[in-house]
C-alpha cells in the first residue's frame, strides 16, 4: 500500500507520524539551456522519491514536491519561477515545522537543485534556534546526486566529471524518465570563462575553499553546463538506478538512527543567562 501524503486523510497521517520516515522533495522550475523543459530538476526529485517510495512504502511517508525552488541566479534567462533565498528558507523552516506538529521526527528533505542548498541548510539553523521541537527530531537535507556519489561524479558509463546543470547526468535523466521533455536537436555546449584557479565555473574544477556567486548569464552562453551532447537514455537508466538505490540504502538506515539526548548546556538558559547555583 503506498503512503503518498496528499492521498491520505488527516487522521491516517497523524496515527503514522511517529513510525515513519517523511519524505520532502524539493524541486525548481527554472530555465535548463535550449534542451531541456523548465520542469527538469522537480520532474527528476520528484521520480527518485517516488522510486523509493514505492520500495519503501511500510517505512516512509511521500509529501508533494515543493516545485519552486531558489532560482533567482537563473531569471535572465527567462522561464524561472523563483523563490528568493530569504523567502525559500522561510517557506522551508515552515513546511518542517508543519511535519513536526502532525507528529513527524524522522524528516528527509530530499533536494534536486543545486541552489536550494544554501537556504536549505540556514532553515535547519532557523528550525534549530527557534523551533524546540526540531532540536527533539531528526531532520537531514539529502541532495540525490551527493547521496549517490561516484555514480553522479565521473563513473562509468558517465564521460564527464560530474553533475552540474542541464549537462550529460540531468540531459541522459531527462532521456529516459520524460524524453518528450528534452529536445536533443537543440543541444550546444555552453561559452564559459576561463579558470582562474579557484573558483570553479565548471564541473571539472575541484573545490579550493574559495566560493563566489555570479548570475548564471555570466558563467554560461545559454544557461547550460557541463556536457549535454553527450547525454543518452541508456546513461540516464544506469544514473536513476543508482539515485533510488543510494536513497533507499540511506532511508533504511535513517529510519534507526536514535534520537540524540542533550549531553550538556543545562546551566544556560534560553536567554542566555547562567542558571542559578
């Protein structure tokens, strides 16, 4: 029996929360080069999600995929709806605080775009400082092609370094979930700028420790990265395997990972004050 949240009644939702591991996709609608449909990174969370929650249905909870995502570094583009990053951590701290309150301990925000991150994780701080039911909880942002690692990052049969945006990993996705989303005749490899030995404009530069935040129209021609041409169903089978399987094997040790007491920080209140002796 599938345990999709939007098909449930309330009652049936709150009797399970406790037990359950709930699952939060996190998607965008944004501008993927000439290629690819704006649906691309909600479409691919979206079908890994349901990909382990149909493995998983006894232990875990499917919400509704939050299909705006933090995509203003895209809007020059064209066809971006965005969220902008303050308002996307507000939007997100207040969907977990919702789980919480039906009863839900064990939450995965599982993320299918790279500008999600950041504002993701200062809404787990939020949640964290203002919320003392989220301190009680397991709450974890877990993004797909991290969590499955050497699949998305150069492994065979991939011919690129890693996933990066509209590139061979999304394109070769794309081919095999949705392939009447992609438009293959219209794929060209992006104008980039050059190195400069830090900061990384393209997926083959490792990270240095040195971030900088440019608008994508000045990091790419026509709002792709990365490799597109050569993108193919057959790659996008073998990346969706490891995406679902990836997830299921975290998800299943998810669901036993204990609650962690307070070990210490007792003699200091809430507003900062030392307890009395």
């Amino acid at each position: 029996m599938d345990m999709l949240y939007a098909s449930k009644d309330y009652k049936s939702i709150s009797a399970n929360a406790a037990d359950r591991v709930v699952i939060l996709p996190l998607g965008a609608i944004e501008q993927h080069g000439p290629h690819l449909a704006v649906s691309t990174d909600t479409d691919i969370v979206t079908m890994v999600a349901m990909g382990a929650e149909e493995q998983l249905s006894e232990m875990v909870v499917l919400c509704p995929t939050l299909s705006f995502g933090s995509s203003h570094h895209h809007l020059s583009f064209g066809g971006t709806l965005s969220l902008s990053p303050a308002l996307y951590t507000q939007v997100v701290a207040d969907l977990v605080g919702s789980l919480l309150h039906n009863g839900f301990r064990r939450i995965v925000l599982l993320n299918g775009h790279g500008g999600n991150i950041t504002p993701v994780k200062q809404a787990l701080a939020v949640l964290n400082a203002d919320d003392p039911l989220s301190r009680e909880a397991n709450i974890v942002l877990a993004t797909y092609w991290e969590l499955a690692g050497p699949a998305f990052a150069g492994e065979a049969p991939m011919e690129s370094p890693a996933l990066s945006h509209a590139c061979e990993y999304e394109t070769s996705l794309m081919l095999h979930l949705f392939p009447s989303r992609v438009f293959m005749d219209k794929v060209e490899r992006s104008g980039r700028p050059s190195s400069n030995g830090y900061t990384g404009w393209e997926d083959d530069e490792p990270y240095r420790g040195v971030t900088i935040f440019k608008g994508t129209e000045y990091i790419s021609s026509n709002g792709s990265s990365g490799e597109p041409q050569l993108a193919t169903a057959e790659k996008g089978a073998h990346l969706y395997g490891e995406a679902v399987g990836s997830l299921v094997n975290f998800l299943k040790a998810f669901a036993k990972w204990p609650f962690l007491p307070a070990l210490g920080g007792g003699g200091v209140s809430a507003a900062g004050d030392r307890g009395s002796n």
